[in-house]
C-alpha cells in the first residue's frame, strides 16, 4: 500500500521582522553611527535635517511629549484614587465642609452666639484604623452577636456601625469603605476569627 504524503504547506515568504526597520529615521542621510561605538549605537544630527525632515522631527517629538505628560497624569490620578481606596489619604470631599461654611454669610453681631471653648477641627480616621478600634470595642463590650459565624456577617456589622459613625459623629471624618473590602482585609488586620482581637 502507498505511503500517504501530508498536505503541502503554504510556502512561507520572509519573516516580516526582517523587513521592519530598526529605527524610525534611518533611512535619513542625517541617522548616523556615533563615533567609537563599532555602528552599534546611532543618533540623528537635527543640523542635517531638510525643512521637511525636521517638521516631522518636531511633531514626533511634541506627540511623544503629550503622550508621556498624559501617561504621568493618568498615573497620578490612579495612584491617588487607590490610596483613597485603601483610606491612606483623604478623600477630595473632605475639605468640602470647610469651604461651605467658609462661604455662609455672617450673622449681625447681636444675635452671634459666642462659643464658650474653642471648637477642634474633625479629625480625619483612615478606615483600617477606625474599623480595628470599633471591633475592639464590641469585643471588649461583648457587642458581637453569637449569631455571627462568618467574616461576611461581621464585616457588613462594621459597614454599618462605619455609616453610622460618619453620619453622627462630627468630630472625626471617615470615608465608608464597603463590606467586600473589610471582608477581604479582616484575615491581615488581625480581626479574624473574632477570638483573635486583641
């Protein structure tokens, strides 16, 4: 019986990275090899650039500088949106409260009531330090339900004692963080299992 022979390949031309050039400008006579370096390394004299040249020199270069100025201002945003996230820095609604009562117009001086103490400005809580202090509090004043057996059941307990707390107590500010990121972060605070807290 005859030998079987496999299908023909397509015939395959030449690999495409060999075509590529290996930089954007060498074919300009001013993309030159720099002295001592064996052709290795090379640099473009902007002295020998026609008009043209130059025109498309000056644009690559003003679009790359656009884009690495919005690569570092994305990059800021980010960075400033997780350690809000992670409650390391305030949020920007913090300083709102100040600017409203900044903005309220005076009362005549006969009916300004005069505070007797100086007022202290509210205290921002970042929220891994709030939520350890409270579910220290609710074990040493025995708070925490025996119902509760599981990490979700205890951490919605603080989401909602955290809501509370940022509603009714003016002299700290915290940013409530979600029962989903308490639950994830109980095991690393040392807030799991309940026997644990110190």
């Amino acid at each position: 019986m005859a030998r079987r022979t496999s299908k023909l390949t397509k015939k395959r031309g030449k690999p495409r990275h060999r075509e590529r050039r290996q930089y954007p400008y060498e074919d300009w006579p001013a993309f030159k090899p720099v002295p001592g370096t064996d052709g290795r390394l090379m640099e473009l004299d902007l002295n020998e650039l026609t008009p043209e040249q130059r025109a498309e020199w000056d644009r690559a270069s003003a679009e790359g500088e656009r884009l690495r100025e919005l690569h570092e201002r994305v990059g800021k945003k980010l960075e400033y949106r997780q350690n809000v996230r992670d409650g390391l820095l305030p949020p920007a609604w913090v300083s709102a409260p100040m600017s409203a009562v900044a903005a309220t117009p005076l009362l005549p001086a006969a009916i300004t009531p005069v505070p007797d103490v100086q007022q202290q400005p509210a205290r921002y809580v970042a929220a891994p330090e709030w939520i350890a202090g409270e579910a220290r509090r609710l074990k040493r004043a025995n708070a925490i339900p025996a119902s509760i057996i599981f990490k979700k059941d205890f951490a919605k307990l603080l989401e909602e004692n955290m809501l509370q707390a940022s509603k009714g107590d003016h002299a700290i500010l915290i940013h409530p963080v979600k029962w989903t990121y308490i639950k994830n972060n109980l095991k690393a605070w040392g807030l799991w299992p309940i026997s644990a807290i110190r």
